[in-house]
C-alpha cells in the first residue's frame, strides 16, 4: 500500500464555464446533505471540476441545487475534512486534486491507477462486451448464488488521455439489477454509484486480492502490449450492507506509466 503524503500543488483558478449541477430529486434513505455532497464529489471526481477549480458560493450551489444554503454548507464541511476540497481566505473552496483513494465513499469512481507522481488520475471506460448468461461454477461461488442463477457481465477497457490502461470485468446478480442496461451505449460509467441510485445498494465493503502475473495474448490485445509482459490483476468482491456479494469483478492493468495506489484514512 502506497500512501501519498507529498503536497500537491495546483495553479487555482475558476472555471471560464463552469458545470452547474442540476436540482436534486428526492433520495429514499439518505440524509440531503449527504446526497449533495455526493453529487459534488462525483462532479469533482470525473472531471467536471478539475482541481485548482473555485466552486460556486454556498449560495449559488444552493440555488442550483434547490435546497438550504446550510445544507450545502454541511457537505462541503465533510469535504473539506475529507481532503477532497480546501478553503480558502480571498480565493473560496478549492479543488485540491487529492482524495482519499481507497475510502468507500469514493468507490464509484474505483479507478486506482495513477501517475508515477500520485496525481489522480481520470478515465474513460469503453464497453467491449455486455450480455446476460447462466452463471459458472465460479461465479455462484464469487457471488454466493444458486447453480442456474443469471448474472449480468460488463467487460470494459479504461483508456487514459486515448490509451488503454486496464480492462476489466465485473459481473452482477441479475436478480439483483432488473432492467440494467443491456446496451453499450447506456451502460453506466459509474457502476457503484449506479447500483446506489437505481437500486438502492449501498456497498459497505470490498475485498481485493492483487496478483502480479504474464500478460496474456488478450491482455496484450486490449492493452497494446509487446509480449512478454506483466500485468497486475486485481479480483475484488463488493458486499452490501447486509455482507452478500453484489458485484465480482476481475481486471488486469498495465504499470508502464502508472502505480496502484490505496490511501486509508
């Protein structure tokens, strides 16, 4: 585990055309401020708001929003104390460019490839494959599920400024996600924070188990890689809050120009 304690510095500076977010609907199940801090970070962690971006005023986010200038305020408190922004004297809250990388909260992002330098890293996944089958014996076991049980399996490519950097492949309980999107181009590009929205689970913990191992003829293909070559191969199970598995997922990355990093706090 690599835990980046270097300051990270960024030219701030406002956005010339900043992404507003759009009003909130109602969240069965989670307090308001908590979904506006959600929404907030997943605009901060895809991109929207890069760091060395100035937010909006409290005000304006509340009037974006459609909610309490306080309750914008309480989320971008828990933010700030979480590192993902910083306040300011005569500047405002501030994208810092850091995130606690391996804090749940954080999960729907799961991207855990960065520069050699420990800087964020943003990507863009390409589906290569989704369909609905009968699940193998591995699977059932992955997932705790009966033998016959249907599952849904995504498989992606993650490309970094146009190259591929992993591909992976997670595969859900059909039962569990009635109506997923079985097109590639409505496939959600944020799986966790998916099954939250749409289907009301939340993910409570994940298992990882890292392997460095020879990549194969499809890692190669995938990955545009010479051959001999390695990949680190990741396996993770995510549990609900019940601890039954919902999602098994398996993806093998290149670490030419990138470094796996989990920071804890």
């Amino acid at each position: 585990m690599t835990v980046d304690s270097d300051t990270i510095k960024e030219e701030t500076s406002r956005a010339t055309d900043p992404v507003s977010l759009s009003r909130l609907t109602e969240e069965s199940g989670a307090p308001l401020w908590d979904v506006v801090k959600r929404r907030i970070s997943k605009a901060i962690l895809i991109g929207e708001w890069p760091p060395g971006t100035v937010l909006p005023s409290e005000v304006a986010l509340a009037q974006q929003l459609g909610v309490a200038v306080g309750t914008v305020r309480r989320a971008l408190t828990e933010l700030t104390t979480e590192g993902l922004i910083s306040r300011r004297r005569k500047t405002g809250t501030v994208v810092t460019g850091r995130s606690p990388h391996h804090s749940l909260r954080y999960f729907f992002q799961y991207f855990r490839l960065h520069k050699q330098d420990g800087a964020l890293e943003r990507s863009q996944a390409r589906v290569i494959e989704l369909n609905r089958s009968i699940a193998d014996t591995e699977a059932c076991e992955k997932l705790e599920l009966p033998p016959g049980a249907e599952i849904v399996t995504l498989r992606r490519v993650r490309d970094v400024d146009g190259r591929p950097v992993m591909h992976e492949v997670y595969i859900l309980p059909a039962a569990r996600v009635p109506n997923f999107p079985m097109s590639p181009a409505e496939a959600p590009q944020l799986v966790y924070i998916y099954l939250l929205e749409q289907y009301g689970i939340r993910i409570s913990a994940i298992r990882e188990h890292l392997t460095a191992t020879i990549a194969t003829e499809q890692d190669c293909k995938l990955l545009q890689l010479s051959s001999p070559a390695a990949v680190l191969a990741i396996d993770e199970i995510a549990y609900d809050q019940a601890n039954v598995p919902v999602l098994y997922g398996r993806s093998y990355a290149s670490t030419a120009n990138h470094v796996y990093i989990n920071e804890v706090r």
